[in-house]
C-alpha cells in the first residue's frame, strides 16, 4: 500500500512565525486579481444558473459606471498598495458595454489599484453582440484577451442552447476577435441535447482549426435553478459522454494544446493567468451585483459577497455604504483546507506541496489524514512535495475533492 511520507510541519502564530497551534498565518500574501461583474444579458440561456438577467433595451450603463466606482472606492483599504495581477470582466454579457465604459472602468483601477501597465485584461464577449468597432475600441481601452462564448457551431446545438448567436455570427466574432487582441479563447460545450460523436468532433475540430491560443471546453450540466433543470433536454447518456470528453481532449492536444486544468486547454504562453490564480488560490476581489472577494490579510482570510439584483446593488453602492456587501466571514481552517484542495486538484500537474502552506497558513499535517486516505484509493500521487492527483483521480474528480470535505 502506497503512504504518504510524514514530514513535519510548524504550526503558526498569527502573524505567521512558526509556534503553537491557532490561526493561519501568512508569511506573504498572495496575488490579487479583479473581478467585475457585469450582470446583464440579451436572452438567459436554459442552462445557466450564473448572476444574469435580461434587460430590455438599453442597460443603465452611466448608473452602473457610478456604482462600480462607488464599490470600488470601498473596496480599496482591504486591498490598499498590493499590485494586481489579472482582470476579468465576466457576466452576464460584459459586450453589452460600450468600449467608452470599458474604458471608463480601467481608468478607475488604474487611478484607484495598483496596476502594472501589462497586466492581463479579459472581456467575455458573445458573438450575438459582436461589433469589430467595439471590439476594437476594447482593446484601445486596454483589453489584452478575449473570451468568446461560442459553445456550438452547429445552429440547432446553439438554438437548443437558447443562444441568440448562429454560427455565422460565430466565426465572424472569432475573426473580429483575432484582429483586434493577441490572445483569443474560444468557449465550446459538448454532451448537448442530441448530440452525437461526430458532432462533437466537428465542433472541436472547427474551434482548433480558428488558431486561438486557448479553449475552455465544457461538458454541459444541468445545473440546479435553471430551465435545463426544471425541463431535461434529452442528452447524450453517460457512457457516450464520457467518450465524448476523452475524445475531445485527443483532439486538442494532438493539435498541440496543453490540458492544464479540467476544462481548459493552451497553447506554450497562453494559459489563462486569471483563472491560474483562482486555481493556486490566489486573492481576488470582486466588484459589481453578486460578485464574490476572497481576501487575505495576515493573520485571517475572508470571503466578501455582494447583492445579487443589479439595482438593488447599485441602490445600496452610492447610498449605503457598505449594504451592498450581504456576506463577510473569516474562512476556518475546515474551510481553508477545503477550498484549497477544491482548487488546486482541478490542475493537471497539481501544486507543489508548499503552496498549500504559504496560501493557507495551516500546516500540510492538518490534511495528512485525508491525503493518505485518498492515496489509499488510488486518487492521489504518494508524496507531500507535490499534491496531484492521478489519472483515476482526475477523471473522478468529485470523489478526490470531497475527501478534503471536513
């Protein structure tokens, strides 16, 4: 039977030296990312179970742009001097946005954050609000990355899927995409409702052939409090599923593309940095209705969230301060070590052992139990300088992460 080799650990104090047991203690803090929540959408797809509404007509883009500031502005002492490494607008549909709000908002980080003049900027952007002078205009802004829902490029896959795009108006979105940033990833979904194998392989097929540096590829859930779930589409069963996924990631790495998390694969240079940090447990803080913040501190690290209804959030931004965050707690060593490994295990080659140290302040003995367990069942590679898990452990992935469930 394969074991773990015991290697002890200190402890920490509170402000991080080595001593008795109590609270986590970070020796430094790790990076921070930005979060910024854009919460509206033409059309709220079936499946999804995301902080999107629909909004007829023009969205409240001034209004919006004054209560962005405002969270900003509030958010900026829990963060105050630490340089921020990525940005992410995510939604809803962030294109919705003018490329003058885009603007407008990376102006308020830079006068109000620290950030370094080449940092990643990515906009999610779908093909059905695509215009190249906007996209355009985003990179002008600073945009440096660009994320493109496509999910299908076979129109009655995206009608099923409720998206407002054809396929079209896909690969023109990819093109426009392309002219406009260097880097492009390309959103694609598979076990559809009716899909079959050939099908599936179409679609990675044409996605690879676009050239981006990225793809995020993503079975297709039905997720709790969606119309997906209410009504079952008829989808591929799970043996077909499960050919689909392996297949799926075949193709893309025989094109060259590395799989260096679940669902997401890149080309040399291209990984997501943004998402690399929420995997590796980084900080982020996240503005905008419904937007969640995980912040570190010295001797404790809390998670913050925001009110989920777009006007309820921008009420309470300008008028209330501080009402507009609904939820602040102090993470406990249960849920640190949780949320670590729920993370981190979702990486093809893992992290090494001492990461989990520096980001959560606990000792590797407060996991040892779990992680020998889980050796024990074959999900996990022996060994505490690196936490990885092996091939049967990713591909059950769920069963390795609740291992770590206290």
């Amino acid at each position: 039977m394969k074991k773990l080799v015991r290697v002890p650990q200190p402890e920490t104090e509170g402000d991080g030296r080595p001593g008795v047991r109590g609270r986590p203690g970070l020796a430094a803090l790790p990076p921070l990312s930005v979060y910024i929540h854009v919460p509206w959408c033409v059309h709220k797809c079936p499946y999804c179970d995301f902080n999107s509404h629909e909004r007829q007509g023009e969205i409240p883009e001034q209004a919006y742009l004054q209560a962005l500031q405002a969270d900003l502005e509030q958010a900026v002492p829990d963060v105050w001097g630490r340089p921020v490494s990525t940005v992410f607008f995510g939604g809803g549909t962030p294109s919705l946005l003018s490329a003058d709000a885009i603007d407008q908002i990376i102006g308020m980080l830079r006068a109000t954050l620290n950030l370094p003049p080449d940092v990643e900027i990515t906009l999610e952007a779908n093909p059905g609000t695509a215009e190249a002078e906007r996209f355009q205009g985003y990179a002008q802004a600073g945009v440096n990355r660009i994320s493109l829902g496509i999910q299908s490029f076979n129109d009655d896959k995206l009608r099923r899927l409720g998206r407002i795009h054809d396929a079209a108006q896909a690969r023109a979105a990819i093109g426009m995409a392309q002219r406009a940033v260097d880097r492009v990833n390309l959103d694609l979904m598979f076990a559809l409702p009716e899909q079959t194998l050939a099908q599936c392989e179409q679609d990675v097929r044409e996605a690879i052939a676009f050239g981006t540096g990225h793809l995020s590829l993503y079975h297709l859930t039905l997720e709790p409090n969606t119309v997906f779930a209410k009504f079952p589409p008829p989808v591929p069963g799970d043996e077909l599923s499960a050919t689909m996924q392996d297949r799926v990631a075949e193709l893309a790495v025989a094109a060259g593309f590395e799989r260096y998390e679940v669902s997401a694969y890149a080309r040399p240079g291209q990984r997501c940095l943004h998402n690399l940090n929420y995997w590796q447990f980084g900080d982020y803080l996240g503005i905008g209705p419904g937007a969640h913040s995980k912040i570190s501190f010295q001797n404790r690290i809390i998670r913050q969230a925001r009110a989920r209804m777009p006007d309820a959030w921008m009420r309470l931004a300008t008028e209330q301060a501080g009402k507009h965050i609904v939820e602040q707690r102090e993470l406990s060593h249960a849920d640190l070590s949780f949320e670590f490994m729920l993370n981190a295990l979702r990486l093809r080659q893992g992290v090494e052992g001492g990461l989990f140290i520096e980001r959560t302040g606990l000792s590797l003995m407060s996991i040892l139990p779990a992680m020998q367990h889980a050796v024990e069942r074959g999900l996990l590679e022996p060994g505490l300088e690196r936490i990885k898990a092996t091939e049967q452990g990713w591909r059950f992935l769920n069963d390795l992460q609740m291992e770590f469930l206290a």
